[in-house]
C-alpha cells in the first residue's frame, strides 16, 4: 500500500497501561481515518483471537475505512462465517504498522495476537494484582 | 474500489468460495497451509502470502483496487469471543 493510499492510523501508545475490569484485559487504543478525526476507543485483549484487530461497523463507519474485501473463516465451533476487511496502520510513537482490521457486527473491540506480534508487543498480565500492560518486547 | 463495482459483497463471497473450494482448495493446502490466499473472483486470480495485508497488497498491484476474496488456508479461526456471531445480512 503506497503512503498516501493508507485511509486510517490506529494508535497505540508505548508501554500502556490498561484495566482489568470484570476480569477483562482493556487496553484504550486510539483509531484515526480518512477524516482526520481520532477517536479512543477501549480493546479488549483477547490472548485467543490469532487475528490483527476487530472492530464493530458503529466505529469503522465515522472512521471511513477503506474496504480490501471480505474474509471466510471457519469458527472454533465449526460454523463458516464471513466479515469485511479493510485496510489501516497501526502507530506505536509515531512509528506506524500497515495491517488490516476485521470488522464485524458484535460491539467489541479485539486486539488479537497477530497484530501484538506484528508490533513486536510483548502482553503483560498479572490477574492477581489486575495488572495489565502492553510494552516492547526484548 | 474500482473494477469490480458490478459484483455485489455477497457474489464476491460466493464466487469466491466456489473458486477456492473447487479449485484451489486441495492444492493450496499441501504446500501453503495458514497463509493468505486473496482471490480476484473474476479474473480466478490470486496472490498468497503469509501476511494477510501483504497479500491484499500484491493482489492490488496485479489485479487493480477492486475488492477481493480473502481466506486462510486450511486454518479454522479462533475469535475466541466470536461465538456470539450470527446470522445476519452481512454475515454472507
């Protein structure tokens, strides 16, 4: 994808902190679009999702995300399902990642493990002291 | 997107998946298992690549900024806060 084709940036901050709420690893990401228009959003981090990021079409839509396509996947139960794929960036302090972003009807925000690894993150959490943190890997 | 306005997301998805599994699917799973095969339905066309927006990326450049057909192959997916996805009229 060329510079000036890239339609959205999600930003993730170095060293972030996040909440354990409800037993749940949030991290507060921020997404941008074509819009210039930025907008925090909480993820959760799912260790179980071996995808980049899932987000709801309520966010993908103000943030005007440019469609790559539609991706068929078998789920863990055995049901076929589709979604849409569209294509964006990832920033760590101002170093930015091109992935692409699933996006689907749940309301959730999923920040999967292919896209941690794509950014060289290593995903802390201590559930005991509800600690969760997402910091460069060694 | 350009090329393939006629095609509506659900032929895409259909087109594709008819392509892939009668055609594709056997052979790419022997040799490319887990990676990315993106997939210009009309022109039967597609790209593999272990990184997913590097594949749409190659597909673009060769086929035109149209929208693809996107499946990993041989790999069940684990969104594992996904089983709450259902049937509805994007889910194709």
């Amino acid at each position: 994808m060329e510079a000036q084709k890239i339609q959205a940036l999600i930003i993730l901050k170095k060293n972030m902190l996040g909440t354990f709420n409800n037993d749940q690893p949030v991290i507060e990401i921020e997404v941008k679009g074509i819009t210039g228009i930025s907008k925090k959003i909480n993820a959760l981090v799912d260790s179980g999702f071996n995808g980049y990021i899932q987000i709801p079409f309520v966010e993908a839509f103000p943030l005007g995300l440019v469609l790559a396509g539609v991706e068929a996947s078998t789920l863990a139960d055995g049901s076929n399902s589709s979604h849409l794929v569209c294509k964006g960036q990832v920033c760590v302090e101002g170093k930015c990642v091109d992935t692409t972003i699933d996006i689907h009807h749940a309301n959730i925000v999923l920040l999967g493990t292919k896209l941690l690894k794509e950014l060289k993150k290593t995903f802390v959490l201590d559930a005991s002291i509800g600690k969760v943190e997402i910091i460069d890997s060694k | 997107m350009a090329d393939n306005k006629s095609l509506s997301l659900e032929e895409i998805t259909k087109l594709g998946e008819r392509f892939y599994t009668e055609e594709l699917k056997n052979s790419l799973e022997k040799q490319y298992m887990g990676q990315y095969v993106v997939i210009d339905v009309q022109e039967k066309k597609y790209k593999i690549n272990p990184d997913r927006l590097a594949a749409i990326q190659e597909a673009t450049k060769e086929f035109g900024d149209k929208l693809f057909y996107i499946i990993q192959i041989g790999s069940t997916k684990n969104p594992s806060l996904n089983y709450t996805e259902k049937k509805y009229a994007w889910n194709f």
